[in-house]
C-alpha cells in the first residue's frame, strides 16, 4: 500500500474488519504541506462509516452553496449542496494534510514502514512475495496498490497501462481568503477555470486550469506564471491571484487520468488513483478512494477466499468508477465550450445537470 489517503483509509478500513496490515511509504513521514481538498457528501459518508466524521468536521468547513459565474463574476448556477447530499452527508472543505493527519492518527494496527518502497512483487502461488528498497522481504496474502496515479504496483502487473493526459494543466495553492470566498465558486473563462473553496483558519484553497493541447503543456507547466494566465478573470475571486501572498507554494502539473478495465492479478489488487485517477472536476478522487477501501475491506472480511473477495470488490466498485470518469470526461467538454454555448446552459440548466451528475453517487456503494 501507499501512505496517501487511498492506502490510509485502506488500512483504517482493514483495521475495522480485524486485519493487521502493514503500510509502506516511500516518504520519510507524513505529507506536509500540499494543497486543499473538498470532499462531497459521499466522501463524508465514507469517513462515517471509518468512524472519523466527527473528527473531520470538528476542523473542516462546511460547504453549503456550489455557485458558478463567467469570467466577468455574473452569476450563472447556485446549488445548494444539501439538495444532492442530505442523505450521505454535509459537503466540507479541508487542507489535504489534516485529512492525512487523523487518518494515520487513526491507526493502532497497522505496521506502517515510512521512507521505504517496493521494488518487486512476485506470485507464488496463493501468496505474494514482496521486495523493499531496504532489501528485505515480506510474504503477503494479498498486496494492495494504493501508491497513486504513477503506480509502480500497477506498472509491474500492467505494464501496458499508462496515465493519460486529460488535455488540462492546472495551478493549486493555499492563500489568505482577502475576498471572503463563500461556499465553492468558480469563474469559468474560455477554456480556463478558476475555483476557490475556503478550508478554514482565514485560508483559501485555489484552483486553476486551463485547456492546452498535449504538445503545448510543458510551456505552461515551465515558461508562464499562474498570474499571466488567469489575468482574464474579475472580481471577486481575481484578487486572490493578484494581490495575493508573493510566496505562495504553487503546485503545477498536467491533468492525467487512469483508464483500465482490471484491477486484479492473482492476489494483487490496486485500489484509488493507482486504479482509476480522473480529472478533478468531479473532486472525487478522495470519495472514490474511501469507498474503495471499504468495500474491498468488507469482501475480505466477507469472503471465504481472497478471489471470491476481489471479484465481489471489482463488481460492486467498477460501475461506480466508470461513472464517475465518464461524468468528468463530460465536465471537461462543456467547460471547454466556448462562452456563447456554455453560458445558457449552465444558467437555466445548472442545477439540474449537478443532480444528474451526482444523484447516482448519493446511493451505497
């Protein structure tokens, strides 16, 4: 497993169901720094059901209202996030270190191996044979590939598969919330977006992006600022880029995703963005990598054997995560549209198509 939220919550979840597991991460410690995190309802029934809402909301914000606005700060669509999530859970925001922090503070079972990776898993038979980058071995029943979106797990069993490029990068950071940010907004512009969602302590999260051909990408990552870029934007979320803090850790990168129909070879299994990364315009990623965790824990502590257990994982959490890819693959295209053909649609249809998007994640996984 990994040390992020995907291998975290997966060792709470294993916890729970009386497992033991180890957990080896290639860092020397918990993440620090990093970037914000919004987590909706699904997410927080997925926290319930690992026995940390109560913790998580005591320090995140709440998030009631989803508003967007054209690049001018004319409104288009406000939901009420209740609407969607009153049966899963409220919609919160949060930095991505303290969802870190109480679930690794969580675990009381679980072995966890800090500034370590593996180098080498190998079947034998109903067991799996593990190599460390400190040159010992482990046998394992089972290994889970929670290492992320650049899954070395993944590239050993598949070595076929490969992240995509989602024809996006973006820019994420931290700032002084100097504009009173309510609730998630964002601005769209030409085939850029600009997203704020407050975090709590004063701070906001941000997030930008912007639609650029695949050859064109590393310009964008390299040669321009994130001020040059966004400065098409008004009022009132422009001044958290232009008179925001000089010193601001900034996190640039493509947008990449992870397309494949198996998660499963012999007794080894990925789970979360080792298996299914996706652009973030559904901001599930974390929702999908809970989930994972859960039922993949339950099917363990359910099934007679491991293969009846990852098969049942597989059944149940394919069509959700399919779902989920294809609703952010959909996103990505009308946000792209340009503004003649979006602007009407997101104003008298924008409620309506949040509820289409969302409604079938607000049912158990």
């Amino acid at each position: 497993m990994g040390g992020g939220i995907a291998g975290l919550a997966m060792a709470r979840a294993l916890e729970l169901q009386g497992f033991s597991p180890d957990l080896i991460e290639r860092r020397a410690g918990a993440p620090q720094g990093g970037t914000g995190l919004y987590l909706p309802g699904n997410a927080a029934r997925a926290l319930q059901a690992l026995g940390l809402l109560d913790s998580i909301a005591a320090v995140a914000m709440p998030i009631a209202t989803q508003r967007i606005l054209d690049s001018g700060g004319k409104p288009l669509s406000v939901t009420q996030t209740a609407d969607v999530w009153s049966r899963c859970g409220p919609c919160l925001a949060l930095p991505r270190t303290v969802l870190h922090t109480i679930l690794l503070d969580s675990l009381r079972g679980t072995d966890v191996r800090f500034d370590t990776s593996i180098t080498g898993v190998e079947q034998l038979g109903t067991r799996c044979l593990a190599t460390f980058s400190d040159g010992t071995t482990s046998e394992y029943d089972l290994v889970i590939g929670a290492d992320g979106i650049n899954s070395y797990i993944r590239q050993s069993l598949f070595p076929d598969v490969r992240p995509s490029y989602t024809g996006n990068v973006c820019w994420r950071f931290i700032t002084k919330d100097i504009v009173g940010v309510e609730g998630w907004t964002v601005m769209l512009g030409d085939g850029m977006s600009l997203l704020a969602i407050p975090i709590g302590a004063g701070q906001v999260y941000v997030y930008a992006d912007m639609a650029v051909s695949e050859q064109q990408a590393q310009r964008y990552l390299t040669d321009l600022p994130h001020s040059t870029l966004l400065a098409n934007f008004s009022a009132p979320l422009s001044p958290l880029i232009t008179q925001g803090p000089t010193d601001a850790q900034v996190h640039v990168c493509r947008i990449e995703q992870v397309l494949m129909e198996e998660w499963v070879k012999g007794n080894v299994v990925l789970i979360g963005d080792a298996a299914h990364a996706s652009s973030p315009s559904m901001a599930e990623g974390a929702a999908m990598a809970m989930e994972d965790a859960l039922v993949l824990a339950e099917t363990l502590g359910t099934a007679s054997k491991i293969s009846d257990a990852l098969a049942e994982y597989t059944r149940r959490r394919k069509p959700r995560v399919d779902w989920v890819q294809k609703q952010c693959a959909t996103r990505d295209r009308m946000r792209g549209l340009p503004g003649w053909a979006r602007v009407p649609l997101l104003k008298f249809a924008g409620n309506a198509l949040y509820k289409r998007s969302y409604l079938p994640l607000t049912e158990p996984t």
